[in-house]
C-alpha cells in the first residue's frame, strides 16, 4: 500500500515538473516546437470572418491560406508543413486578445500571424508580446499600432500614415492654375483612415488649397448622407475621403450624384482599392477616375506578385482586377515569416524578432521589406492608382515603373 | 448657413421616411406581444437581401418586387413565431423572447454569410442616383418614394388595425390577453399573424434601406437595431405613427446637428431621445395612450 503511495506520488511530481518545464518553455520567445520536429508547424491567427471587417477578413483568410498551399507545395519550412489555426474574432478588439491568448497559452502554436485592422492589431500585438511571441502582420499600420513601441511588432505594409504621400507630391508639381483651388476632408472616425488624411491637408493648405470642409463623422453605415450633402454644399473641387471600407465611398459617391456635384478629384482611403468589391457596389463606370492609395494592385510587375496573382486565379477562380489588396498584405506576412525562420534554422521567436530587427531587408509580393525600431516598413513605396475605364492602373508616382497617365479631372458621374 | 440648414431638414425628413418603414414593424409586434424583436436589424437586411436577388437574377424592379418579398416576409415572420416565440411560456417570456430574438439573428446572420457571402452589394435602379430640383434643392427620388412608402403603409397599418375584424381583435389583444381569450379571440393565432405583419412591413423597410445606403452585407443589421429602438421608445412603444413621428423627428435633427459636427450628431439622437423620456416616460405618443383609443 505505502509503496504504491510512494510510486504514486513520485509520478505525480514528475508529471508536474515537466508540465512546469514545458510551461516555463513556451512562455520564454514564444512557441514550444522544437525546429527539429516532424510535426506540422502551427501559426496562430485571428481573422474578422464576420462583423464589421469581414470582407478584409476573409479576403486576409485567402491570402493566408493561398501562401500555406503554396509554401506546403514546396516543401514547407525547415522540411515541416505550416499549417494554419484560425479563429474568429467578429471584428472585436475584445475578443482578438482572447483569441490570441487561446492560441498561445491553450493551442500552444509555433507562430503568430496579425489580424486585419489597425483597431485589432494594437490589443492583439500587446497580447502577443506578453508571451514573447513576434507579431508579423499585414494591416495594422496606424500610428496606434507603432504608439506602443512594442519590440515584436512587424507590419509588412506601407505606414498608413504616409499612403497618400504621391499624391500630394503630384499637386505640389503641378502649376498653382491647375491645382484644385478648395479640398474637402471629411474623415471617418478610424485610426486607418485619419492619420493619412489629416497629414493631407495639412501638407496641401500651405500650397494654397483652402480648406472648405473637414470633419470627422462616426464609423457608422446610417451615418453617412449628411456629411456627404454637406461636403456637395461646399462646392470643393477636391475630396480627400477618410474612408475605411466600400459602403462610406459608395454612400458618399451616391449622395454626390444625386446633389449632381462632381468633384475634379476623389480620392478615397480604401474602398476602391477592393477590386470587385468596389465596381459591383458603385458600378464600373461610376468607378471611373476614383483614385486611392495603396501599395499593391493585381497588375504590379513584380515577380513574386505576378506569380501569387496567377495561384489566386487558380485556387480561388475570378480574374486579376478582382483581387483584393489585402490578400498581398496577408501573402507578405507569410513570406515575411518564411525568410525570417529559414535563415534562423529556428522557430524560436526571441530569435525571429532579433532578426527581424537586424535590419536585413527582405522580399514580399509587396515589394521589400525592411523594418525600423517600431515594426514600421522603413522601404515600402506607396502608390496611387486610379480606376480608368474598368481598368485598375497604378498613376503615381508619376513615371515610376508601370505608373501610367492619371485622368484629370475626373470624368463626371456615369448614370 | 441658411440653405445648409433647410437642406438639412428636407434630408431628415426624408430620412425619416425610410427609418420609420424598418421601425413600424417592430413598434407593432411589441405592441402586441410585448416583445422587443432585436432581430429587427437582420430582418431589414433579409429585406433588402430578398429585393437583391430578385433584381439581379430575375431583374425585378425594387418597388414591384415588393409585391413578392413582402409576403414572403409575412412567412419568415410566422415562421420565427410559431418555432422561437410562441413556445415562450411564463414570467419569463418577455426577458426570454430577447434570447430568442437574439438567437433568431444569429442565425439569420449565418444563413445569409452562407448564402451571399460577407462582400457588400448594393440595390440599383435609375431612381437612387438620381434627384429632382425643387425650390433649389435636389431631392434624391429613392428618398422620395421611400417617404411616400412610409406613409402609405403607416396609413395602410391604421386601416388595418382601426377598421377590419382583425384589427379589432390585435387591439382587444394588446389592451388585455386575457381578456381578449376570454371573448373568444384566439390569442395565438392574432400574435403569429401580427408578428407576421411586422415582419412584412419590414420588407419594405430592408428594400428601402438597400437602396439608400453605400451597401450592405449580412453584418449590416447590427448598425441599425440600436437607432431602430430609440425610435419606437420615443414614438412610444406599440405606436404606429408614432414611430414615423419620432424617426422623422430624430433623424431631422441628427441632420441639422451634423452641419457643425457629425460626431456630435449621433450624441444628440441619443440626447433627445433621454430628454423626451425625462418629460414624458411613455414617449411621444406612449403605449397607454395606444391602448386607449
């Protein structure tokens, strides 16, 4: 009896040391898979498969999955397949710490992959540096995110606060009479769309573009006719929208039209970035000469991105102009990853931030990728592209490779 | 300024057209069976889904489609009825019924994400882009028939409740259940048909909508549910023209506020709404003032 106790009891304690072993592992950089393991490689994820975000979430969805398969395709990493743990967050800045929590301390996952939004990266991020884990994400470049000075942040994209920076360096080349004469800003109530548009306008009011409206209205889809009637009212030549999805542009598209008020310039922060997202709702001749920044488009020359764009169309079906952009932002993060733990041999993430730090530039469908002391993409080149003619082209920089002509002014409304 | 400001309340006029065509239903179904639907902003958007596929496959202009979504709405009413409400016994019904209803657009939510994806679309027809001039301003058309609708069925609802059998029946219903069991009316039956009714109205209400916003998608509803409250609450609770009263009321001035700031216009609906409340706790045209005519 004594001696079944004692057997009992020495178990039990050794049981316990190793669950405090592995515990004290997992806690120290993150992931508890050793490089040397058969196993599939885990990575952690919360995406807005639902809620306010779900479009960009899904569209996140795809260009996570699109790069497991092609990376699976190829061997994996360190001779392991990746394999991805998803759950949803319905676009809750609450729920996406629990999310990561959960698959950090309960699914235990090698790796972390961001969620879509500035607004979810920021608690999410914190999340994911309270356990050592690097935190590689694709869309969350709001000065929020970079505010916190965490050490594990990486965003593979362009700082949103710098997206529309060709394009007022375009109005600054353009002759004082051919300059808009009035802009309007109205802003949604987001940390993606504010900072860029406030930035905006105050590099284009010294130039002398008066400043006939700009104010900042609720995220909130019944909220949007009134500012739209009001920016009509205020008869500016150019709208710089602070938008942060389809439904805005397209409410204020359609209140313009129905006031018959055309400005020579619109550009929006998102929305016509979203391939057929955006041409179904307003209508591909509506579309025409809406511009938006961005730092991706379905026809960019480089290679990795031609390469990703012909395995979309074969995995997901549709066309090119169909691609949203957040699935580059989402296929970076990957590649990102990729490079970072084939040179270190390591999944160790102490060691993948370390890295990631070190300067090295990397590459992505994105273009390169090279990360300051806050995470910011240090040598991301924004663009701005316009729709033309049911034709999603890259105009600015103005002669830069693939850039072509910009319309000017914008065509009046279609319908 | 001046022009702003009369601009701004032609706009919340109008506006309050459409928001009162997705809140009578729900005034009308509390009204009844003392039930708040919360489900009531997935059921606009099923509204504007159903007028969706009918004007993209089968090319149906929205209004006409109407003819077709509106009793298929009645259905879906009935049904949610009979399988989530009616089942709902005891003290307890009215708390419960929130679950229920909650549970209703979950699932509704799913069916639609299932169906039709998370992208938003959007409804077209050469009516919402385009305006008339009057008096110098441009009134969108969309928002002009959406008003005419508003009113139309408003008054349709009153006929309905004040002048025929039924209505007779809904009305001794909503004063006393009980009593009304009493002399005969068959309770159950008056509750599933008029929670089909509200859900009908709301039909028009989700066709409206689609047209009016930038686009919606199946996680639209929970945007509006909020805003829809806070109009039967201050039209008061179970009040038809009411409801129209308050939406045009709060959107009217939501509108005029938003001309300084747009922020504060979304504060201010909610403002007017504790105000009113503070004066006058059954709201504009409260449930016990209903209930006695």
């Amino acid at each position: 009896m004594r001696s079944n106790r004692t057997r009992f009891l020495s178990v039990g304690v050794a049981a316990c040391a190793a669950a405090a072993l592995a515990a004290g592992c997992s806690s120290s950089g993150g992931g508890s898979s050793p490089a040397g393991g058969k196993g599939p490689i885990v990575i952690g994820t919360s995406l807005s498969l639902t809620g306010d975000f779900s479009v960009d979430g899904q569209a996140f969805d795809k260009g996570y999955n699109l790069w497991v398969s092609q990376v699976n395709k190829t061997g994996g990493i360190l001779g392991r397949q990746v394999k991805l743990d998803i759950l949803n967050d319905n676009s809750s800045p609450t729920q996406v710490v629990t999310n990561y929590q959960k698959l950090i301390t309960v699914d235990r996952v090698d790796l972390t992959f961001g969620p879509f939004s500035t607004l979810l990266t920021a608690p999410a991020s914190a999340t994911a540096h309270r356990y050592g884990y690097a935190f590689v994400e694709g869309a969350g470049g709001g000065g929020l995110v970079f505010a916190q000075k965490l050490n594990n942040v990486f965003d593979v994209s362009l700082p949103v606060v710098n997206e529309l920076d060709p394009f007022t360096a375009w109005l600054k080349t353009l002759p004082a009479s051919q300059r808009p004469s009035s802009a309007a800003y109205p802003m949604a109530d987001d940390p993606f769309a504010m900072p860029q548009v406030q930035r905006t306008q105050g590099i284009l009011q010294p130039l002398g573009i008066k400043t006939a409206y700009s104010k900042v209205f609720p995220e909130e889809e019944s909220a949007y006719k009134a500012p739209a009637d009001d920016v009509a009212a205020s008869g500016a030549q150019m709208v710089v929208l602070g938008s942060a999805d389809v439904p805005t542009v397209s409410a204020f598209m359609t209140a313009f039209e129905q006031q018959h008020f055309n400005p020579k310039i619109f550009v929006a922060a998102a929305g016509p970035d979203q391939g057929a997202s955006f041409t179904s709702a307003v209508g591909t001749a509506n579309a025409n000469g809406m511009m938006v920044p961005d730092a991706w488009y379905p026809g960019s020359l480089n290679a990795l991105s031609q390469a990703m764009v012909r395995d979309y169309v074969a995995k997901y079906g549709g066309s090119p102009s169909g691609i949203n952009a957040d699935v580059a932002e989402a296929y970076s993060v990957g590649e990102v990853v990729d490079q970072a733990v084939t040179h270190n041999k390591s999944l160790d993430n102490t060691k993948l931030i370390s890295y990631l730090h070190s300067g090295v530039t990397l590459q992505s469908v994105q273009g390169p990728v090279r990360f300051n002391s806050l995470g910011e993409n240090l040598v991301a080149t924004a663009f701005i592209f316009q729709w033309q003619n049911g034709k999603f082209v890259q105009v600015l920089p103005k002669g830069a490779p693939g850039s072509t002509a910009i319309v000017y002014p914008k065509p009046h409304w279609a319908s | 300024m001046a022009r702003q400001i009369y601009q701004a309340i032609v706009d919340g006029i109008l506006g309050g057209g459409v928001y009162a065509l997705m809140a009578v239903g729900l005034t009308l179904i509390f009204g009844v069976l003392d039930i708040i639907n919360i489900a009531q902003g997935i059921l606009v958007v099923v509204g504007a889904y159903l007028s969706y596929a009918l004007s993209v496959h089968l090319h149906v202009d929205l209004f006409l489609g109407l003819l077709v979504t509106v009793p298929a709405m009645f259905v879906i009413g009935v049904v949610i009825h009979l399988a989530f409400i009616r089942p709902l016994r005891g003290r307890e019904r009215t708390s419960m019924s929130l679950l229920a209803c909650y549970a209703v657009a979950i699932i509704a939510e799913g069916v639609l994400y299932w169906i039709f994806g998370p992208g938003y679309v959007t409804l077209k027809a050469s009516y919402i882009n385009s305006s008339v001039r009057v008096f110098g301003f441009f009134l969108p058309y969309i928002y002009l028939y959406g008003f005419a609708l508003a009113v139309a069925l408003v008054v349709l609802l009153y006929g309905l409740l004040y002048r025929t059998k039924f209505g007779r029946s809904v009305r001794a219903t909503m004063q006393d259940q009980t009593a009304a069991r009493l002399i005969g009316i068959n309770v159950n039956r008056v509750a599933a048909l008029t929670f089909g009714i509200g859900v009908a109205v709301t039909a028009a209400g989700g066709m409206v909508y689609g047209a009016t916003s930038g686009g919606f998608n199946p996680n639209s509803g929970y945007d509006l549910i909020s805003r829809l409250l806070a109009i039967i609450i201050l039209g008061g609770l179970g009040s038809i023209g009411g409801a129209l009263a308050a939406a045009v009321f709060m959107i009217t001035l939501e509108s005029v506020v938003d001309i300084w700031s747009p922020n504060w216009a979304i504060l201010v609906f909610y403002a007017a709404l504790v105000i009113v409340l503070t004066f006058r706790p059954v709201g504009l045209f409260g449930r016990q003032a209903v209930r006695a005519q």
